[in-house]
C-alpha cells in the first residue's frame, strides 16, 4: 500500500536563514523559586534549535543559575545547572553575567559554572542595544 | 532604542534598579502598575531617575492616577496615557520589561 504523500511539505522543514534574529534573554530568576529559569533555558533551547542567534544575560537572582554544583535529586524539576551545561551544543557558547549583580552576592567569576564574560555598566548598556529582541524571565 | 518597562514598586523588587543599571542613554523608560511609585517626588529613585537625564521616562497616567499620586510627582516624570503606550512601543526597536 503506497504512502500517502503530503504536498508543499519540504523534509528540512521551513527555511528560516532569511528570518534569523538576534534574541537577548535576560535571565533574572532564581533556578529552583518558581518555573522561570526552566522557561527562560527552554526557550534559548528551542531559539538554537531554529538557527536562531540567541544570547543569555543573567543577572540579579538569575545569578544562581550558574552555581555549578546544584544537585536536584530531591527537587522538582530539572537541574538548570546541567541544561545550561548543555547550551554549547546549541552553538550558546559565552553567558553574560552581570558583574554588580555577582558582587553583591559575594561571589567571584570562579565560582560560576560555563564559560561565562562578566559585563560591567558600561558595556552592559551597549551590550543590550545590540540585539533585534529582548525578553526577560 | 529599547522601550523599558518596569512594573515593581522600587521598594519591593530591584526591577528599576537592574532596569537603570542597563538601560542606555537614548532610551526610554515606562513606569506602570507598582512601578509608578518609583517617580513619588523626594525618594531615593526618583532621585535615581532625576539623575538620568538621558533617558525619557514617564509614567502611565492611569496607574498614577488609580493610586492617588497626582500630587506626588515631579515634572520631569511625562504622564502617558495608553494611546501614548501604544506609540512607543511602535517607535522603539523592541520592549523590555521588568517584572
């Protein structure tokens, strides 16, 4: 019995290279605290996975994400550490941290997880301007 | 230029304070819902955004208005009224909002 065939369907899916943005997430949320973090990472996630040029901003609570060490065997959910381990597999390779967010929470460049450029408020105010959307979780 | 929005009391979230932290010369700032009390004459941000005279900042005069702040606020804080919204967002390049 022959397939039935769909017409218009391309296999590779639409073509989106005419339609690549670039997409600032600016990640304010702690990981664990309610379903931000989870949305924001899910969102970069499927942004890469349609070619599109996404980048990552964490700052204020959002710092949190990147401690590396979150062990969430008894929590529900997904541990936010290990999909944002993931990211450079979806060409995400730097995440912007916000460096007065980190300092007042006493920690250092070090103790973040990833390959992370710590922006000051100087580059971070031309930073933002360089992006076609912005959205904040 | 971004289009900030900022929607938190100053007194109970650091959404204006990150909001100014990034937010570049040129571009504009709304406050509305709990962000208007931010622009109350005398605090400490309002003093924030009287030192950012290279922003456009206004308030959603409906907002002010629901919490009795006419009075409250100084001049360099524009009332805007919902049309007024629907125009900036149209003018900048895109929205940020901080909840």
């Amino acid at each position: 019995m022959p397939m039935p065939t769909v017409t218009g369907w391309s296999h590779s899916g639409p073509d989106v290279s005419d339609t690549r943005k670039s997409l600032l997430l600016i990640l304010r949320s702690s990981p664990y605290g309610n379903g931000l973090a989870r949305a924001g990472v899910d969102l970069a996630l499927a942004a890469a996975a349609f070619d599109q040029d996404v980048s990552l901003l964490f700052m204020d609570e959002g710092i949190w994400q990147l401690l590396p060490q979150q062990d969430s065997a008894h929590t529900p959910g997904k541990n936010i550490a290990r999909l944002l381990d993931s990211l450079p597999l979806y060409d995400i390779e730097t995440l912007y941290v916000d460096g007065t967010s980190m300092v007042r929470r006493q920690l250092e460049p070090g103790q973040l997880g990833g390959n992370t450029q710590v922006l000051d408020e100087s580059e971070l105010r031309a930073f933002v301007e360089g992006f076609d959307q912005v959205m904040g979780f | 230029m971004l289009l900030h929005t900022v929607n938190k009391s100053p007194h109970q979230s650091d959404a204006l304070d990150s909001c100014l932290r990034i937010a570049a010369a040129g571009s504009t700032l709304l406050l509305l819902e709990d962000g208007v009390y931010a622009a109350v004459a005398g605090t400490d941000s309002e003093k924030q955004l009287a030192a950012r005279s290279d922003l456009a900042c206004f308030a959603l005069r409906s907002d002010v208005a629901a919490r009795g702040l006419q009075e409250l606020l100084p001049t360099h804080i524009q009332l805007l009224d919902y049309s007024g919204f629907v125009k900036l967002s149209v003018e900048c390049h895109a929205v940020q909002s901080w909840y």
